[in-house]
C-alpha cells in the first residue's frame, strides 16, 4: 500500500504525527514533513501505523492508495 499526502490541504494539526511519529513529523514552521517515501510502497511493518495516520486525519489529508 501507499499512503497520498495532499500537502496542500495539510493544515498542521499534527494528529498524524502522534498515530505515526515514524512516519509524519510537523516542522518548525508546522509544516508537515513525511518520513518515508510517499511514492513508493510501504514496507509491511509500517502499514499499521500508516493507517492508524490516515483514520486520525481530521480533514482526510491522507489517503491509503494502491492496495
Ligand atoms: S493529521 Fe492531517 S491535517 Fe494534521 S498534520 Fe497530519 S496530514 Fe496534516
């Protein structure tokens, strides 16, 4: 699977972060930073938190694509 990321929506609310801090940080400037390769496939021992990111995001960010 992968996770999209429409960054343009983000609005910093940081929920990702504290479902998934191996996956999504929040800057200084409260921009979102991902950290994994947001075009490429997940690794499986990341799926869980991935979608545990993408259920927490209040304005669906975040999407789970190509299962
Ligand atoms: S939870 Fe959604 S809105 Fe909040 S920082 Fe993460 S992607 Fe952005």
């Amino acid at each position: 699977m992968k996770v999209s990321i429409d960054f343009a929506r983000c609005e910093g609310h940081g929920l990702c972060e504290e479902a998934a801090p191996d996956l999504f940080r929040l800057d200084d400037e409260g921009d979102l930073l991902a950290l994994f390769d947001h075009e490429a496939d997940l690794p499986a021992d990341r799926q869980t938190a991935a979608e545990r990111a993408v259920r927490v995001c209040p304005i669906g960010a975040l999407k789970v694509a190509g299962r």
